[in-house]
C-alpha cells in the first residue's frame, strides 16, 4: 500500500461522525450526500435548499482548503475519458436512487443508528464495489 494514511483518515472519520451528529441533532435529517442534493433539486422550500446548499459548499469547501495545505500528487488512470467518469457518475445516481440512499447515509449514519436497512444496503454496495472492480480488471482487463 503506498497511499496508506492512516492519521488523515482517522481525522477525516472523526469529523465525518461528528458532522452527521451535528447535523442529525440540529436538524434531525441523516447526512446522506445523495438525499441531500436531490433535495436541492427537488425541493421547492427556500429553507431546505439553503441548509443542503450550505451542506455541500461545505464538503467542497473542506476538500479544498485540506487539497491546498496537504497537496496529494494524483495520476489519473489511463483508458479512463471525461465521457466514462460522467457515465460513472449518472450510473452512481440511479444506484443510490434505487437503494433509498448512499454510501454515506447508509453507511455512516444508518448502521450507526443499527438500521436493518442500512446494514443489508451497505453489504450490498460493498459486494457490488467488489465485484466491479474484479470484473473491470480481470475480466474486461481496464
């Protein structure tokens, strides 16, 4: 493993838990990325598109200036076109549309909570991550 960091991830966990807290205690709403910004889409209430606004200028905010003062050389991966990433992308979406939620809703605030849900929704993206990757390399051989 040449990009293990385990201090940096610690701390990003540290604050990712404590975020999804202030956020579930303030405004008794899970920390899903995917819910959030659909809401933004979808939501016709000035108040919930400003606090989900709020949410994700936030996120990018953070990777930015943590990008800035902790700059990480990242090579893209070959064969890999704009055209793939934004089919990647879209893909994501219908998934996470499809499975009532994401990685993040799921994964960090509904296992917390000991969702039956979450738990069998987060086993299942773990499953399909791991499948996909094998195929991706190993069969279609990217």
């Amino acid at each position: 493993m040449e990009n293990f960091t385990p201090y940096s991830s610690l701390a990003g966990g540290i604050l990712l838990g404590i975020s999804a807290s202030i956020l579930m205690y303030l405004n008794g709403r899970i920390a899903g990325i995917s819910g959030i910004v659909g809401g933004i889409l979808n939501n016709p209430s000035a108040a919930e598109k400003a606090w989900r606004a709020a949410f994700v200028v936030g996120i990018i905010g953070g990777a930015s200036v943590y990008a800035y003062f902790f700059p990480v050389s990242i090579e893209p991966r070959e064969h890999v076109t704009t055209a793939l990433l934004i089919v990647g992308g879209l893909i994501v979406g219908f998934g996470t549309a499809m499975g009532g939620g994401c990685t993040s809703g799921h994964g960090v605030c509904g296992i917390s909570r000991f969702s039956l849900r979450s738990i069998t929704a987060t086993m299942v993206f773990l499953v399909a991550g791991i499948a996909t990757v094998y195929i991706v390399n190993q069969v279609i051989g990217v």
